[in-house]
C-alpha cells in the first residue's frame, strides 16, 4: 500500500492530488500531543491547525518548551499526534506504520538537525550517499554522481572526500542540507538549523535555502532568533503549544 502511495506522489504535479483536497503540501488539523509523567500530563500541542503550501519558506518561533520542535515531529512523522491529523502530500502520515513511516520519510522530508548528525567516519560524499543507499532510488550506477551534483549546489564539492572533523560548523550543516535533499523530496524540515553557526556560516545557510525555495522546495524552519525567521516567507509563533500570531514576511513571494 505505502509503495502505491509513494508512486502516486512522484507520478502527480507537486501540487496536485493530495488528500486533503485543497492544495497543501501540508496540513494539521486540531492536532493535540500530550505527554504523560509522573507530574502528570503534560500538553505540548493543543490543537494546532496548520496549512503549507509547495515552495513555501515557513518559519515556526516561540519560547523553550512552546511546542516548536513537537510541531516538526508532527510533520516528520518522528512522533504521532494524540488526536487530531496529519496529512503531508497524498499521505495520511499519523495512520501509517511503524514499519511504513522511514519509507515514506525517505521520499518525502529530508530532516537538517541543529548538531549536523553527519556519521563521523564517512567522508562528506559518502554521508550524501547513505540515504540514496537505503532508499533505492536512483540506480547505483547514478548515485556518485548525483552525491557530487549536490554537493556542488551546497557550495561543497572540493571537500567531497573530506572527513565531518576536517570541515567547519557551516561547511557541515551544507553537507547535511545536500545529505537532506539526497531522494529529492519536497520538503525540508529544519530544527534549529543555524543554532551552532557563527553569524556568517548562519547566512550561508539562509541564502541556500532561499535559492531551494526559488526551486520549489518547501522549507520549515524553527528557529529561535526573530531576525532569521523574518528571512521566510511566514512567520508561525507558537505559545504553550497554541498558534498565537501568524504573519507573511514576503507576501508577494507566497505560494499556497
């Protein structure tokens, strides 16, 4: 069934044939995540509603503990929404499988950590290489090639062969973004991705993802710094797991 899915989507427009009918990319409706401890329950998500279109740079602000990070899980399926829906393309993500949800995260969210993640004894290629591996893709026979193809897009081709520990906090959140876009997915999902750059690599960063914007690619990006969010194009503030505000930063730029 999740194979038929995941054909659906590369077979359709990015923006045609989702589930939800009216053309988003993403959608949350009347999502809710509780968390239970022994101090009782704890409600990260209350009843978020949330609507992404294709080639949309979105950005999700507010304070430690107001529900940024479980909004990206949401989305990425890394975790299941108490009630409520998750639709992301032409997949009802929080009905899917556990055996089903890496599958479709290969072909559909390419995930950018605050702390890279890269694999520390891979070199920059082969860490590019790993998700077109597992994924199966684009045939062996084409995956170095496409490896060097992004990582000449990020701005990173002459360290191809480098080790993570011989390359800078920025050049290795670049490898990261290209490691992300490996299966060509459309969407990425960012989790503080300049949070450990100096302002420079964090500007590199943000100029990158304005240039995947302009291709079509659908960014969300949390982040904790106002003046970064305000470089998408809509601005989501979350407070104690509620959308208080929301604003477009570029109106003109928006597609939904």
């Amino acid at each position: 069934m999740l194979n038929l899915i995941l054909k659906q989507n590369r077979s359709k427009a990015p923006d045609e044939g989702f589930l939800n009918r009216n053309g988003h990319l993403v959608e949350l409706r009347q999502v809710v995540k509780t968390f239970r401890s022994a101090a009782g329950v704890f409600t990260a998500l209350a009843g978020i509603d949330l609507q992404i279109g294709t080639g949309e740079f979105v950005s999700i602000v507010g304070k430690s503990g107001s529900g940024k990070s479980t909004l990206i899980n949401m989305i990425t399926g890394i975790d299941r929404p108490t009630s409520g829906e998750v639709l992301v393309a032409n997949t009802v993500v929080h009905k899917l499988k556990e055996g089903q949800i890496a599958v479709w995260r290969g072909h559909t969210i390419g995930v950018i950590f605050q702390f890279f993640q890269l694999l520390p004894t891979l070199t920059a290629i082969e860490n590019v290489l790993l998700p077109m591996d597992y994924d199966n893709q684009y045939p062996p026979t084409q995956r170095p090639e496409r490896a060097m193809e992004l990582l000449d897009q990020v701005g990173m081709v002459d360290f191809a062969h480098q080790l993570p520990s011989a390359l800078s906090g920025g050049q290795q959140q670049c490898v990261a973004i290209a490691r992300a876009m490996a299966n060509d997915p459309p969407i990425l999902a960012a989790d503080e991705p300049t949070g450990n750059l100096d302002s420079r690599s964090a500007e590199m960063i943000l100029q990158l993802f304005e240039r995947l914007v302009a291709d079509s690619k659908s960014i969300l990006m949390v982040t904790h710094d106002n003046d970064l969010a305000k470089r998408a194009q809509r601005t989501i503030v979350l407070a104690d797991g509620r959308i208080v505000d929301e604003r477009l930063n570029h109106p003109q730029e928006v597609s939904v």
